[in-house]
C-alpha cells in the first residue's frame, strides 16, 4: 500500500536534489548605490561648510519655538475652516439643483486650479481692489488694518484646503451604499438629517485617511505663508538668517522641526483611525 505522500508511478523523486536559490543580483547592486549615495550625502554634510553648533543653539531659540506654535495654530484653524467648507461643498455637489452644483463646481475649479501662494498674495493685497470692508449701515473699515497676515493666511490656507477637502468628502459620500439613503428616507429622515446621522459617520471611515494626509500637508503649506509675513516657523528661520547669514544652519533648523511634527502626527493619524474603524464595526454588530 503506497503511502499518502508518495510519488505517482513514472515521476522521478527531487526531493534528494539540491535547491538553487536565486541570486537576486540586482536587489544587491540597488541596495548597494543607495548606500553609496546616503553615504556620499552624509560626506558632504558632515564636511560642508555647517556650523552644528548654530544649529543646536537655535534649535529652541524662543522666536523659533514661537513660530512653530504658530504654524500649529494656524495648521489647526485652517483645517478646521478647510473641512467646514468641504462638508458643504461636497453637499452641494451632491444636490440635485444645478444651481448649487455648479457653484460648489466653480468654487473646486478655482481654488485647486490657481496657485496656494497666489491665493495668499491676492487675500494679502485685498486692499487693493475692496479699500473698505464691512456690512453697509453697520460696520466698515479699511481693508489694510482688517487683513493681517494671520487673517489673510487663515482664509488663504482655509478657503484652499475646503476645495481639496470637499473632493474627499464627496468621495466619501459616495462611498456610501445607496441602501442607506433609501432606508433613512424610509423611516421619514430628511435630507439633512440622514446625512448628519448615518450617511456622514459611515463616510468617515472612507475620508479619515486622506484627511489625515491632508492636515499633514496642510502643517507644511503653513510655510508658504512667510511670503505674507506670517510668523511661522519658517518666516523665524528666515528673520534669523537675514541677521546672521546662518542660511544653511536655519533652514536645517526649521527642517527638523517639520520633520518631528509630521512624526508625531503620522502615528497619531494611524491611531484614530484604528479606532475610528473599530467603533463602525462595533456599530455594524
């Protein structure tokens, strides 16, 4: 009686046969030029004209620490703003009046399709076209002392991640299997209502992931902010150069300083949204 494992009669047995690996030549030789590479790189810093010590001496200079506060600030408030405009915009184009589709179209085309540093320049110089601002009867005043460079960087960042923001959410919306409209109209939920209370919560599970990514994007394009005077931690870095032709050792400065942000956000963005996920099972069950 053959066994279970044994070979079928007229096939030779291998298994007393060497096995050749394969060599895998060129994972080696790719390992082996980016090693060469990082190398090089480490060379040129480690030998290049840098002073370490003005980098650890500005590390927690007091300007330096202030402008990292306000990049975070100004991150949070924007993307606070960004996903308030998203929300509604990705309801609108989700409306069935074309009115407010093409609006929430318009507003998308516009702000993805200009330059963030162009949208910042043009609410900085507002001024320019609108000298005063206000509500007629109630309020004016003049749009050079109303729009700050925080102002004009809140609404510049803002207004721009609600377009970005609002592609996501629609994503997100349409993620959604249609049952879940059909069953809250069952029950005699509005519009808005089902999607306050069962459309959005099921969509997060869809927009967090890119959301995070986006915040993450958004603590970066805080930079571009300088050119409007922002004091954000690269505009600091900047000041300190300008005095003391320290270019190289300040801008590693603010480098490292982005660098930690982004290391302690991308776990926590991991974190939320494994939980965010179990909560919706918990739900589903």
């Amino acid at each position: 009686m053959k066994r279970a494992d044994a070979l079928a009669d007229g096939f030779p047995d291998l298994t007393s046969l060497p096995v050749a690996r394969q060599a895998h030549w060129g994972r080696w030789i790719t390992a082996a030029v980016i090693l060469v590479v990082l190398v090089a790189i480490g060379r040129a810093f480690a030998r290049g004209q840098i002073e370490w010590s003005y980098v650890n001496r500005f590390l927690t200079a007091p300007v330096i620490l202030h402008g990292i506060v306000n990049t975070m600030i100004m991150a949070v408030l924007a993307m606070a703003l960004g996903i308030a405009l998203g929300v509604v915009v990705a309801i609108m184009r989700l409306s069935p009046n074309p009115v407010l589709t093409a609006v929430a179209a318009g507003y998308t085309w516009l702000f993805r399709g200009t330059p963030l540093i162009l949208q910042l320049l043009l609410w900085f110089n507002l001024a320019l076209v609108f000298p005063t601002i206000g509500i007629p009867g109630l309020w004016s005043a003049r749009a050079v002392d109303v729009m700050t460079p925080f102002l004009a960087a809140l609404l510049g960042l803002g207004i721009n991640q609600g377009a970005y923001t609002s592609e996501v959410m629609r994503a997100g919306l349409l993620s959604v299997d249609i049952g879940q409209y059909e069953a809250a109209q069952a029950i005699g939920m509005g519009r808005l209502q089902a999607l306050r209370r069962i459309i959005l919560p099921q969509a997060m599970r869809v927009v967090l992931p890119p959301l995070g990514n986006e915040f993450i994007g958004l603590v970066k394009a805080t930079s571009l902010a300088s050119v409007i005077q922002y004091p954000e931690v690269l505009h600091s870095a900047e000041n300190i150069y300008y005095a003391n032709s320290r270019v190289i050792e300040l801008l590693i400065v603010a480098g490292l300083w982005y660098l930690l942000v982004v290391s302690i956000l991308t776990p926590l963005q991991m974190l939320l949204e494994r939980r965010f996920a179990r909560g919706i099972v918990q739900v589903a069950r």
